[in-house]
C-alpha cells in the first residue's frame, strides 16, 4: 500500500510499497478515506513524546469503508462507512471490563503505539472498534470524532458546568471542540483564550461569547472581573497550566488536556488544596462515541469547520514535512484519500 512513514532519519516519507497489514478471521480491513493530523503525531515525530519507534505509519484519527471483511465477522459489510475507534484492548482486563480499555497494559492506540495508522492506505481493526458513519456525514466530519471522542470525555467529567462560566486556553482544534461542548453541556458564558486572532475568531463563529488575545489584555485584570469556575487547558502550554489553576474560581474544576512533553512538575499542589479545585482530564472515552457521532448528526458541534485544510493524499508529502515542522497555520489538516 501507499503510506506516509515516520522513518529513522526523523522525517516522513512516502512509500509506495509499504506493506498492507494483514487481517484475521475476526477482523475487517479498511480502506482509509480521510485521517486528521494530531499535535500527538508531531510530537513523536519531533521526540517530545515516546510512544513509539519509527519506522511506524502513524494516524489515530481515521474514517473509511470496510473492503475486506474476516470469516468470523459478524454485522458489517464489504461498503460499510466506519469511523474507528483507535484504541486497541484485550478485552478482558479489569480496566477492559469497566469501560477504561485505553488503559489496558496489553493494549494499545492504532497508528501510535499498536499497530498501522490512518497516515497509510489501509488500516485492520476489529469490529469492536468500528462505529458506523451516518450517511449525512462527510468522511473528514468522521475523522474528527477521535478527537471530539477524547473532548467529550473530558467534559463528561465536569460535574459543574450547568449554570457555569468557562474558560478554555488554546484555541487549537481541542480548544474550538471544547468551547462547543461546554455550551452543549449547560455552560452559560464560554471565554477562549489564545494569542493568535485568527482561531479565536474561528471560536466567536463557532460559539464562543468572548475571546481573549493574551498577548493583549492583563490575564490578572482580566480574570479579576470574573467568576469562572471551570478552566480548561487545551494549549498544552506550560504557562497556560499555571494561569489554570490561578484563575479559576475557588471550588472549580480545571480540565487539564494538552499535552506537553514536560517533565518537570509545573502544578502547584498546595493552590489546588487551599482553593479545594477539582482536576479532571480524559485520553479516551470509550462509551462516548455514539454520544459524540450523534452530537454533530445532530448539529450541536460543528467539525466541519475546524478542519482548515484538506488535503488529497497523494499530494501531502510537502504539506506533512512542513506541519512535522511546525510550520503549519492550519488549525486543523485532514488527508483525504
Ligand atoms: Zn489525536
Ligand atoms: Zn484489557
């Protein structure tokens, strides 16, 4: 198959050639038709996180019709439209069992640590993490609901966000998901916060109240004036952590999101005790993606417009080198094949 490989040397690289991961009795090969590109990705490309070793074809984000199917497989067919669940478990484990197999020790995440990823032609995966794509939906809407998955799950474990006001630092594709699924969750004023203005007015049109360009107000003054009882940090920056917990209302919730790379503590424990704040954060929520999926069938998140940039497969080789680099103004690049 085609593939997209993080080789050795540090770069991606096309491949023609590249083998097609082989699939069992029990599960479906999928012809990838669209795979979003993650900060998660960059990172391990630039060695910040080390969840896996090249050469490895990465993309956990990824929709596709079913064009092999195994013998024991029961309930899909060839022509199916899938959005795949990434992660990859045993099944039988106490976290498998209580609805936590992103935990599972013998389990893994497709395309970053557990096999091949949506970065090349096709991908295997077992029925138990296919979901099917509603006809309404576009491919690039299905590659989406990984990250909106991951989100939502973040949010779910707010227990005050009806009635609240909510700030939400980094207005990247996590940022502009989250501002949608506050409101979605009973939020009655949404603050994103960035230092760029082109994605915070991408956040006022997809439903934020206020933005805020940190780089030109006074965040103490700021904060000063308001009540927030729940921060979300979903810049992965390192000040932005710290601006969490020191801004949010005595009794809140910060949910902490990005990731970083950092290995140094940055969390200042004794402000979480004295303001009796609760941290919630989420990589994966495995009962959530009907929810998710239903939630923009429905129209009550819009995907559609934080994919910035849509890219032909073929034509991406460029386009990867520049984004590993961080050179990319896209907010979201969803390959399409
Ligand atoms: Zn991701
Ligand atoms: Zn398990």
């Amino acid at each position: 198959m085609k593939a997209y490989v993080w080789k050795e040397t540090g770069r991606i690289e096309k491949e023609i050639h590249w083998s097609t991961p082989e699939y069992g009795s029990h599960e479906v090969l999928i012809a990838i038709k669209s795979e979003g590109i993650c900060t998660t990705d960059i990172h391990m490309v630039s060695g910040k996180l080390d969840f896996a070793k090249p050469p490895w074809v990465l993309g956990h984000e990824m929709s596709g019709v079913i064009v092999k199917i195994g013998d024991d497989v029961k309930g899909w067919k060839i022509g199916d439209r899938v959005v795949i669940d990434p992660v990859v478990s045993c099944g039988s484990c106490k976290y498998c069992l209580t609805g936590k197999k992103y935990l599972c020790p013998d389990g893994g995440e497709l395309g970053t640590n557990y096999g091949s990823g949506g970065y090349g032609e096709f991908v295997v995966a077992k029925p138990s993490n296919l979901y099917r794509l509603p006809a309404e939906m576009s491919f690039a809407e299905g590659a989406m609901m990984e990250p909106l998955n991951c989100t939502l799950g973040a949010i779910d474990r707010v227990r005050n966000m009806v009635g609240s006001h909510v700030a939400v630092f980094g207005a990247g594709p996590a940022g502009l998901l989250f501002i949608q699924l506050a409101r979605a969750y009973g939020a009655i004023k949404v603050t994103l916060l960035d230092i760029k203005d082109e994605p915070l007015a991408l956040g006022l049109r997809l439903g934020a109240d206020e933005v805020v360009n940190i780089t030109k107000v006074s965040l103490q003054d700021y904060f000063a004036e308001q009540e927030i009882e729940v921060v979300v940090e979903a810049s992965g920056s390192e000040a932005a952590i710290g601006h969490c917990f020191e801004f949010v209302a005595s009794s809140g919730t910060v949910v902490l999101y990005g990731l970083n790379g950092l290995h140094t503590p940055t969390i200042t424990s004794d402000m979480i005790v004295g303001k009796d704040l609760s941290i919630v954060t989420c990589t994966s929520a495995p009962l959530l993606w009907y929810k998710g999926i239903r939630l923009v069938q429905a129209g009550k998140v819009n995907v559609k417009d934080i994919i910035t940039q849509q890219v032909p497969f073929d034509e991406a080789e460029a386009l990867l080198e520049e984004i590993m680099d961080g050179k990319s103004s896209a907010t979201k690049t969803v390959l399409s094949y």
